[in-house]
C-alpha cells in the first residue's frame, strides 16, 4: 500500500456521495446545495454533485443506489436546482486535488462567507472553529 498504509472498506451506498444523492432524489424541489469538506470522503459528495453535462441547465435524475436498496424500483424525478446553483468547496492547503468548484485554506472561512450571503454576522452567533 503507498501513503499512510491504510486500507479502507466501505460499503458502496453507504458514502457522502450517495447521502447527497438520496437527499436530492428525496427532495427534487431544492433550489441551492452548499457542501464543504475537508478530506479524502468528500470527494464522493463532490462527485455526487456533478450533475450537468456542459451546456445543460435541466436534469433528471435516476433513483440512486440508496434508494432502490431501499425502496426498490422508483421513478427518475427532474430536479429543479440549476447549475449555477450548487456550490461545492474543498477545505486545506491550496495544492489540494478536487472535484469541488471552490476552495477555500481555513474551515473559518466557509462560516464567514456563509454569514456573507446570509447580509453579516447574526447578533449572537460566535463561530467555534
């Protein structure tokens, strides 16, 4: 094994990527998606997230994996989200390879641009990280 020699086993449905997919096929209405993450899994939810071949602004999405485990057979649903729409950030070093179309050195700098698009800070609210 190169690296830390390590070996990981996961499951096939059970992973980020495929928790992004059942949330989204549950919920075909969502009109914005944000996900941050700061290490190798995330990279599945990343991927997840690549929804739009080049030039397209409509999809329909296919029953995931955790779905039809699940549920069996289902139906595919249009999904109303549009490209420009989802927002994926890696976090760490500037080096760092990803799927993720932003990316950002500091996990505090995923809370301070969230309180960006939400008009400032919250009277209150004092970031932990």
């Amino acid at each position: 094994l190169v690296g830390k020699k390590n070996l990981e086993v996961r499951p096939i449905a059970v992973n980020k990527g495929e928790i992004v997919k059942r949330i989204l096929f549950k919920n075909p209405d969502a009109e914005f998606i944000f996900c941050a993450g700061d290490d190798k899994t995330d990279e599945d939810m990343f991927r997840s997230l690549l929804l739009f071949p080049p030039g397209t602004t409509e999809v329909t999405m296919k029953p995931p994996m955790s779905v039809t485990m699940v549920e069996g057979q289902a139906t595919p649903v249009e999904l109303s989200i549009r490209p420009e729409a989802i927002f994926t950030t890696a976090v760490g070093h500037s080096s760092k390879r990803t799927l993720a179309g932003w990316h950002v050195t500091a996990s505090q700098e995923v809370v301070d641009h969230l309180l960006d698009l939400v008009g400032g800070p919250i009277e209150g609210f004092k970031s932990s990280l």
